[in-house]
C-alpha cells in the first residue's frame, strides 16, 4: 500500500469513526432526555405542556429537517454540512447542559435536532462516498449498530448520571462525544457533493415544517386548553392549511422535497407504515416508561434506566436477526410477525404488575418483535421502488420515521392526559386539567398537590387506568399496521434478500 492509499484509508476510517460517534450521541439525546424529564420537571418547575417539549421539541425539528438537510449536504458539500451539524450539536448540547430555564432549555433542544438533522443526513452520505461494495455495507452495518448500542444503553446510562451526578451530566456527554466527532472528521474526512444538485425546495421545506410544528403544538395545549378551544382549532386548521399548500407546492416545482408520486406504489405506502407503527408500539414507550418508573413507582433513575435496558437491548440483536430470516421468508411477512409479537407484549404488558417478571417478560417481548421491522424497513424503503427513485424514496421514508415519531409522541401524551382526566372523573375527583396533565406525566406529587383531598392510592390507580387504556390503544393500532403491512408488502417486498 503507497503512501496515497494508506492516507485515503486512514481518512476512510477517521470518518467512520466521527459518523458512529454521532450516531452514539444522537439516540442517547433522545432517550436521554425521555429519562431526564422528570428531573428536569423537579430542577427547572415546568408545565407538563413545557415537558412535552424536551422530547417533541428535538424530534420535530430533526424530523422536519432531515430531507432538507440531506438536500444541502448534495448542494454544498457532505463533510462542511457534517462538520456544521455535529460541531452545533456539541455547542447546543453543551448549552442545554447550562441551561437556566425550560423554556431555554425547549429552545436549545430544537436547536438540537435541527444540528442532529444535518450532522446524520451529512455523515451518512459521506459515508456513502467513502465506501463501496461490501466495504460500504460493513461500514453501514457498523453505524447500525452503533446508533442501536446509543438506544439500547442510553437509559441505563442516563438514569446512573442523573444519580450519581445531574440531569445535566447528560447533555455535556454528548456535548463531549460531539465534539470528539468533530476533531476526528475535520483533519481527515474528504469533501463531497453532487454536481447535478438543484439546490433545496425552500417552500416545500418550510410548509412542512410550520405543518409539523402548528400540529404538534395543537396536540400539546390540547388537553390543557380543551380541544374546542379556539388556540387548538386555530393550530388544527393552520397546519391543515399549511400541508394542503405543501401538497400543491410539491405537485408544481420542478424538484420537490417529497415526491408525491412514489406513494402510487403500494409497498411504498405500505413500509412507510413500519415506522409509525414502531413508533407507537415501541419509542412511545421510551418516553412513557420513565415517567412511569420514577414518578408512579417511586424507582431511582438508574432502576429505572435498568428496566428500560430490558425493552431496549433487543434492538441490539434483533435487526440482524430480521435480516438472516429473510432467506426463507419476506421482509414483509417478517415485519408483520415482529409487530404481532410486539403487540402481545402490550398485551402482557397492560396486566403486568409492576416490577414483576411478567413485566420484564413483556418488556423483552416488546423490543424483540419491534426489532424485526426495525432491521428491515432501511432496506425496503428503496427496493419496493424503481431503482432510480431509490434516494428520494430513503429520504422519505427518514422523514416519515422521524417526524412520526415525534408526531406519536405528542399523541400519546394527549391521549394519556384524555384518559388520566376520565379516570379522575369516574373516581370522583373534580380535577382541573391540570391536575390530569400532571397525572399522566407521571408526576404524581404535583398531582396530589392540585388534589390536596385525594387519597395518593387513588390517584396511582388511576394512572394505572388510564395507562392500561392506552394500552389497549396501542396494541389495535399496532395489530392493524401488521395487517397493512402484510397485505400492502405481500407483492411489493416478495422473496425479498436484504443484506
């Protein structure tokens, strides 16, 4: 190997080392701050309104601009939009790490996903430019699995910061790890761009955001304000105005964002429902599970970042399982069998008592048959399409996943405040809205503090209710996507062989 080769490999591995670094640091920031919400709930005194923002507000932002940025890293250079994201990944997180109040600290967030946006979209095509062949499939595999061990090990790690140091201590690590990506990449990670790029569909890009960002926010103030309430409708009719005009915009501009077109073929509609449904059978309960765990059942966080290892581990086996079954079976048959295995572990789930091995059995049940989609639906997203549609169909599929999983969790939380209100109602509390939210935030003492009357057993079991219901919720949302799913990919996806 001359001296030019062994500088190219050597860059070739400095990069990889930098984009798996970011994929360590940007799973953990998610769940991260899913386990760090109640602390920050104690430190900060927020409304659960200004909580739900930790997490929506990162997802929105990343989802929204994940196309966008992958458009921008074509147009002006991979390894310039790589080194911008992660080195204002390191800077913001390192902010939120100082942050004064939760109203900076939701603003920051933002900041952060729009940084994480740029930093995956840049990163990942560079990687793309670096590799091929096998070589390119070994080095994908890789960031795979780094991106699943900052999932799987993110709450554990979260939860034993949070005692053992600050909620804090989270978002300087990633501020840390970051900024470790950044050295690695800038010295030696070669430039790349496309020279057909056509620059971005600024319009397409900014009605989808404001779309995503008035509908979420609607989700969020519903339960507090009422669902009649004239803000909410106001926010309800903006954003459908808002993707009516994205839908026109991206019928008549010569290179949109999104192509409306693809979604004629029906495996295509078909996979973009693998993410939705992951989304709410699995990464709801990452958010969901913690404010359970440490406000309902009294855990410390690193019990409770324990339990979460238990749903979240499988993902680390489970994709490449997915992957090997495919020499006898569809992808599509597959991922139908993950998520009915994912919905009887919501069903074991609903009856679990907790900290029982019921529970732990329904934890594993849950991660493990998530997986198996999860480890799938990458691939499927460009071979149930003409080959030569194959990128603008990954960069939809990105951006339904990730601005899904946002969207899902806004749901779920107003669906969880909708439930805790009734259950409150049945018990006969007469419960301001408040007190629901707090409720179903798992914020059980502030609960009691606007019930001051009520017995704290009666309000865990009407927690415990009102989990359970959405529960139920869950498990037919997540049975209905694997009959879709098995219907629409039963000829798109055929014998297909992922590798």
């Amino acid at each position: 190997m001359n001296r030019t080769q062994a500088g190219r490999h050597d860059g070739r591995g400095s990069a990889l080392a930098a984009v798996c670094l970011a994929a360590l640091a940007l799973p953990w920031s998610f769940v991260g701050g899913a386990v760090a919400t109640p602390a920050i709930g104690r430190a900060l005194d927020g409304s659960p309104q200004a909580l739900g923002w930790v997490t929506s507000a990162f997802m929105l932002s990343f989802g929204s601009c994940l196309m966008a940025a992958g458009a921008l890293a074509d147009q002006f250079g991979r390894k310039r939009l790589f080194g911008i994201g992660i080195g204002l990944f390191a800077s913001s997180s390192l902010a939120i790490s100082l942050a004064p109040g939760l109203w900076w600290l939701n603003g920051l967030r933002a900041l952060q996903g729009l940084a994480a946006a740029a930093a995956m979209a840049g990163g990942s095509a560079a990687l793309a430019q670096e590799y091929e062949g096998a070589g390119r499939a070994r080095a994908f595999s890789l960031l795979g699995t780094t991106f699943g061990l900052g999932l799987a090990f993110g709450p554990l790690l979260s939860g034993c910061l949070i005692q053992w140091l600050s909620w804090r201590a989270i978002f300087a690590c990633g501020a840390a790890i970051g900024a470790a990506a950044l050295l690695l990449a800038l010295p030696r990670m070669r430039e790349s761009r496309d020279p057909d790029a056509a620059g971005l569909d600024w319009p397409g890009a900014a009605s989808f955001t404001a779309m995503l960002a008035l509908f979420t926010t609607a989700l969020l103030q519903g339960p507090q304000l009422g669902w009649r309430s004239l803000p909410v409708l106001a926010l309800l009719a903006g954003s459908l105005v808002l993707l009516l005009a994205f839908i026109r915009i991206e019928r008549s501009v010569a290179r949109p964002m999104l192509d409306l077109s693809l979604f004629r073929y029906p495996a295509f509609v078909g996979v973009q429902c693998l993410p939705l449904a992951t989304s709410y059978c699995y990464v709801a309960l990452l958010v969901l599970l913690p404010l359970r765990f440490i406000g309902i059942e009294g855990q410390e966080e690193a019990e409770a970042g324990l339990w979460m290892l238990a749903l979240s581990a499988p993902m680390l086996a489970m994709p490449s399982l997915a992957v090997w079954l495919t020499r006898w079976r569809s992808a599509g048959f597959i991922s139908a069998v993950g998520l009915l295995i994912a919905a009887i572990g919501l069903a074991c789930l609903s009856q679990a008592p907790a900290g029982s091995p019921f529970m732990l059995l329904a934890l594993l049940l849950i991660g493990g048959g998530s997986g198996l989609p999860w480890g799938l639906m990458d691939g499927l997203s460009v071979s149930v399409v003409p080959r030569e549609r194959a990128g603008m169909a990954s960069g939809i599929f990105s951006t339904t996943r990730v601005a899904g999983e946002g969207m899902a969790l806004a749901v779920v939380g107003a669906l969880m405040a909708g439930f805790a209100g009734r259950a409150l109602a049945d018990a006969g509390l007469s419960a301001p809205p408040a007190a629901a939210q707090r409720l179903a935030s798992g914020n059980l003492a502030q609960a009691h503090a606007l019930l001051p009357t009520a017995d704290v057993g009666k309000l865990a079991q009407a927690y415990d209710w009102a989990f359970q219901q959405l529960l139920y919720l869950l498990i037919a949302l997540t049975l209905l996507s694997a009959l879709m799913v098995s219907v629409l990919l039963r000829r798109g996806s055929g014998k297909a062989r992922l590798a």
